[in-house]
C-alpha cells in the first residue's frame, strides 16, 4: 500500500513517536473528514510494525515494510466495508473474508458490497487473535470508518478491546465518534487529529496541480484530501458540478427537469453533497452573512439569500440530510434528481 506523508500531520506524529517503543492496546483517530487520517493510521501500523525503525519513522525497507508496500503484511489487518476496500482496488477486496464465501446461493453472492463493516468481519477477526502473530512481533488492526459499524458489529468488537490479546493493537479511525457506542469509546485512547492548516493545505494542492486550491478546499470543508479528490474528478462530473451550480443560482427560475436529466449518470451522493452544502451556504449567509462552501458563488447566494424563508430552506435542508444513503434511494435517477431540484427551487421560493 502506498502511504502517504501530510506535512498538517507533522505536529502531532511527533507527539505519537513514544508510542513505537509502548503502543496502546486501542487507539481512535478521529477528526474532520478529508484530513488523511486513515493514511496516518497505516503509517502508525507500519512504525509499530517495523522491524528496524528510526526515531522517526519506519525504516521503509526491513521485511516488514516491504511486506506493508506489497499489501501483504501477515500481521497488519486492515477492517473496512466491503464497498470501500473494492474502490481501494486491495487485495482484500477481491477476495473478501466474510459471510457470503461458501455455499451462499446467487443471490447473496451478487449482493451489493456492503457499505457497513460486517459483524462476520469482526468474528473473523477475533478467530485470527486467538493465535500469535505471524511474524512473532506486534500485530496491527485498522479499522475504518469506524463510526460503520453497526452497534452489533460494535459489539463484537468489544470483546477484542475488554480482553487485549498481547502485542495487538487496534486503530480505530473515524470522523464522528459521537456516532460509535459508548463502551468501545471509553475503551480506546482517543487521538484528535486536527483539521489541516489553511495555508499548509492551499499550498499542498497547489504542489499536486490543482489550480483553485481555495474554492476546492472551501467546498471540502477544509479537507485538502477531500478537495484534491473533487477537483481531480471526470470532466464529465466537473461539468455537472458547474451546471448545478448555475442552476441552483437561477433559485426558482432554476429549470429542474432539464438539468435532471443532464445528471442522470453523475453518483446521487455527489449531487445531494453539492445541494446539501449550497443550501447551508444560504441559510449561513441568511443568518449570519457567512459563506463556508461557495465563496466563488457570493453574487448569486447573497442575492437568493435576501428574500430567503429560513424555515422552508431549513426544512429542505434537512429533507437533503435525511438521504443518508443517497445511492440506495428507490426512484431512478432523473425522477430523484427532479425531486430534489423541484423541492429546492419550491424553498428558494419559500412555499
Ligand atoms: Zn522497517
């Protein structure tokens, strides 16, 4: 696996150097999303996992750091939904350890990958620390997005954090801890990870070629991951994301059913994030004359804010928040897509 270096991660992998001579047992990283903090945990993993580490880091070439790069560490496990460890393109998605392996008819076969990290993820997981590590050393956990398990598969988590098996360290790495249970909180050792550093992170995207590096990184929330990501998008997504800016600017003159069906093909929770977050810059500047998500969009927010119904746009934005899993909405694409613009056009207009 490739490993990444932030230079906003610096100040506190400096703090966490201590921990490669005495680990803790269980740890949580957790901060805003977009920050890279699940590349600081398999850094982390690959510094207790080292077989002739530095003060500072890994070696990077011991056997056990070659086996870290090829993704092939006996001893490093890495936890996350099925659907995520697919679109990492890993070895363990392939060939994925869990329910659906042998004698499943068709039909759970070809199920969805799942979003959620699986309770018999978890189960499989307790069997392989039953044993000792391969390599006689440590043994790694990652687990992430933590805040995915359910509170069953939370459950069975807890058995692994009540009774340690030695030389087992487990890192949690989520972004909203409030949204894990109680007893697996208190059993770890919490690390916040802190938001990037404006100026650091506008100039770390600027190093990768994005050109914008600050609209990117409003609209991300501060997340140069986050931000990196949406600005390297297709062409084609770039484009939509334009459009549905533009129409969202025409407030209710916006012409729902043809920019519907020019969406028809670009991922629901792309579009709803892009609404989601173009309806809390109207309320922000309607309420307090703040921009965190649009700057670049001022002109249109701060005219379409003026005659703004704070309650109806409220309402709407909470209709957005509440479609979670947007991908799993039952209506087809366009039919979706028109609801939601229809409904933001209707707020705009305060009916
Ligand atoms: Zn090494």
């Amino acid at each position: 696996m490739i490993i990444n270096n932030y230079p906003w991660h610096d100040a506190l992998w400096k703090r966490l150097l201590p921990w490669r001579i005495d680990a803790p047992h269980a740890i949580l990283l957790h901060g805003p999303s977009g920050i890279g903090k699940v590349d600081l945990g398999k850094r982390l993993a690959r510094f207790w996992l080292c077989e002739a580490p530095t003060a500072q880091d890994a070696c990077g070439t011991c056997p056990s750091c070659t086996f870290v790069a090829l993704d092939h560490h006996p001893d490093l496990q890495l936890i996350r939904p099925e659907a995520l460890a697919l679109s990492e393109g890993t070895r363990e998605g392939a060939d994925d350890e869990g329910e659906a392996q042998e004698g499943d008819d068709e039909k759970t076969s070809k199920r969805a990958p799942s979003h959620e990290i699986r309770i018999g993820q978890i189960q499989a997981l307790l069997e392989s620390t039953v044993t000792g590590s391969h390599r006689g050393g440590r043994r790694v956990v990652l687990i992430y997005p933590a805040e995915t398990m359910n509170p069953f598969t939370a459950n069975a988590l807890l058995k692994l954090l009540e009774e340690p098996p030695p030389a087992t360290h487990l890192v949690l790495v989520c972004d909203a801890p409030e949204r894990l249970i109680a007893t697996v909180l208190s059993r770890c050792q919490q690390v916040a990870v802190p938001p990037a550093d404006w100026a650091q992170a506008s100039a770390w995207l600027a190093a990768q070629g994005v050109s914008e590096p600050a609209t990117w990184l409003a609209e991300a929330g501060g997340g140069p991951l986050a931000a990196w990501r949406a600005a390297g998008a297709d062409e084609t997504v770039l484009e939509a994301r334009r459009a549905v800016l533009a129409g969202l600017a025409r407030g209710e003159a916006l012409d729902a059913l043809a920019l519907a069906e020019r969406l028809a093909k670009i991922d629901r929770s792309l579009v709803v994030g892009w609404l989601q977050r173009y309806t809390w810059d109207l309320l922000g500047y309607r309420l307090a004359a703040r921009i965190r998500y649009y700057p670049s969009e001022k002109a249109a927010i701060s005219a379409l804010a003026l005659g703004l119904d704070p309650v109806s746009m409220a309402r709407y934005a909470k209709a957005l928040a509440g479609l979670r899993r947007a991908a799993d909405h039952p209506l087809n694409a366009r039919l979706f897509f028109e609801d939601l613009l229809l409904r933001y056009a209707g707020s705009v207009a305060g009916t």
